[in-house]
C-alpha cells in the first residue's frame, strides 16, 4: 500500500448543492512552522511548495453525513464535487471527509482528510475579494520583487494595507437583516497558485482577516514556470466569480480588488451580467495617481445603480461602508487593560 496525500480546501454549500475540491498528490510538506522559516530555509519552503508532485485518475470518496460520493482525479490530481445536498444543517461551517482507496497501475493507494464547508445565513452578503495588493502588499506589477517578497519574507513578515482588516472584519458584519459576527461568506479569488493556498491561510489568520474560501489558480508541479507565479490570463477569475454568483442567485455580492492588474475590468464586467446581485465595488488605487481607465470603468458600474468607491486608503472604503448602510457597526477595539497603582 503506497500513502498518498489529499489537499484538501474550503468548500460551501447552498440549500441544494454542495461545492468541495482538494488534489491528490504524493506527499504535501507538513507543519505551520515551515511558513515562520527564515532566509534560504523559507525560500526552499516555498520551492517545495512548487514542486508538488500531483496523482492523476484516482477514485476520490466524498462523505458528510448521510452523504456519499464519488468522482476520479484529474491528469493534474485535481478534483471536485459538486453534488446534490439536503442534509438538514444550521447555517455556518461544518465538517466533510474524503477518502482515496485506490489502485492504478499496480499500485494501492490510500489516504483520508477532512476540512470545512460553509452554509451562509439567510441575510448573508457574498464579499468576493483578490488577495495580492488587495490586502496584502506583493508588488504585483512588478515580477521579480514580487518573486522577490514570496521567496524571502514568510508569513510573519508578509503585510496587510494598513487598516484592511478593520474594514474586511466590518464586512463580516455587513447584514440586510440583522447584524451577526462571521455571518457573511467569503471568498478569496486569485490568479496565485493552488501551492500557495497553506501560506494564504496562514497569513489570514495570523492578521485577523475573516475565514474564506479560497479560488486559486491551477497548482504547479514544477519550478520551470515558477518564476511566472501569479502571472499569465486572468480570465479563470471571471469565470470563478461567475460561478459563485450563480451558485448563490439569493445573496447580494461586495467585490474588493485593486487596480494593479485586471480586477476593475473584471468586476465591470461581471456587474454588467449581474448588475442586481452586486451591491458594492471596492478597488484600491495601488500607485500615487488614480488611472482613468479605472475611474472610467467605475463610472461605468455607478451608472448601473451600484455603489463604488476608489480609494488609496482603506479608512477610506471604511467610511464608505458606514455611509451606505453596508454596515451598521464597527468592530469593537479590545479594551485597554487597567494597570494597578502599585504596578507603576
């Protein structure tokens, strides 16, 4: 019996149909700590990470509940289910298992791994946000500074924009109904790889950034074409945020991206399919003057009766969200604790 690994990602689920995905691949670098490495040890952590060796064409078990499931891998290792889905489940995330017992080509194969799926409340909004120079700094329009940063700077010393997170944890309160933490589904879209999905969660939780769900880009198992990470046609982002709008015809969306690369070309877009479904457009400006062809693209969403704002600062997408009802508090600041007299 040969072991194998399953990589296995966030999923979500409506009241019909539940949507998870993973890879097999032969072994997955393990432990948290490789993402707090320093110097070369990180870089040779990020390497490993592009040199993932996938499993093709494998049988691939889904369970949750009553729930059973199968599919096979793709050539590249990747699967996905999206199955029908009655099982009576509160909103919020929940547990689902996968499981590979297979054989190809002489060989067993075995492995098992469970992760989490989310149901949205009733009243939830969608928040459809990019990842690199949305929230967090990576220097997209520039290759090699960006491969630069991945390479030399872990989890740790990776940055969000100053104020992101207070204004990414509003939106998690954002509500048609009735305010509620964590109510809101959200997903992180990305023309980054499926190698750096580990390190994205990492630096999420580290910083306070609301739990998602995350679309990446196909996984490379190879450093040929890794100097190009992040790179090359961002055309599966629309097609992802397509996906999940119609996934979800119930909810509202907020889209946040930046102007760095193609997010105000892509949302232009998408509002003009879904103009009903998106409430909200946020793009930070990522240089020190506003582009035109931006501003002209958001001018274009306002005229469909969707609120935008471009803005260099997020304090500013903020007050933005606050004056158009998004939101109808702001996080609470943790308390300043009281020092005893005879302590100072």
């Amino acid at each position: 019996m040969k072991r194998c690994d399953l990589k296995l990602y966030r999923g979500y689920a409506n009241k019909k149909e539940l949507v998870v995905f993973g890879h097999v691949v032969k072994k997955y670098p393990s432990g948290d700590h490789k993402y707090t490495r320093n110097g070369f040890r990180y870089a040779r952590t990020i390497i490993e990470l592009f040199s993932i060796k996938t499993i093709p064409f494998l049988k691939v078990v889904l369970k949750v509940g009553d729930l059973v499931a199968e599919t096979i891998a793709e050539a590249d290792g990747y699967f996905r289910f999206q199955v029908p889905f009655h099982e009576s489940m509160a909103s919020g995330w929940h547990t689902y298992e996968v499981i590979v017992d297979d054989e190809i080509n002489g060989k067993k194969y075995y492995a098992a791994s469970k992760e989490e799926f989310f149901l949205p409340y009733k009243s939830s909004y969608g928040i459809i946000s990019d990842i690199d120079d949305t929230f967090l700094i990576s220097h997209s329009r520039r290759s090699f500074r960006k491969l630069f940063v991945l390479l030399s700077r872990n989890v740790q010393a990776r940055k969000p924009f100053d104020d992101v997170v207070k204004h990414y944890q509003l939106l998690s309160f954002a509500s048609r109904a009735h305010p509620q933490k964590d109510s809101n589904i959200f997903f992180y879209v990305s023309s980054s790889e499926w190698n750096l999905y580990d390190m994205i969660v990492r630096f999420a939780e580290l910083n306070g950034l609301p739990k998602a769900v995350l679309k990446l880009k196909k996984i490379k198992s190879g450093l040929d074409d890794f100097v190009m990470t992040g790179g090359g046609s961002h055309t599966h982002k629309l097609r992802k945020i397509h996906n999940i709008i119609n996934f979800y015809p119930e909810l509202q969306f907020i889209l946040v991206g930046d102007d760095s690369q193609k997010d105000p070309e892509i949302y232009e877009e998408v509002c003009q399919t879904f103009p009903t479904s998106i409430r909200a457009v946020y793009i930070r400006q990522t240089r020190k003057r506003s582009k035109p062809f931006t501003t002209l693209l958001l001018k274009n969403i306002q005229d469909l009766g969707i609120d935008t704002c471009y803005f260099a600062h997020s304090n500013k997408a903020i007050i933005h969200s606050l004056d158009k009802g998004l939101v109808f508090q702001t996080p609470v600041e943790p308390p300043i604790p009281l020092v005893p007299k005879d302590a100072r």
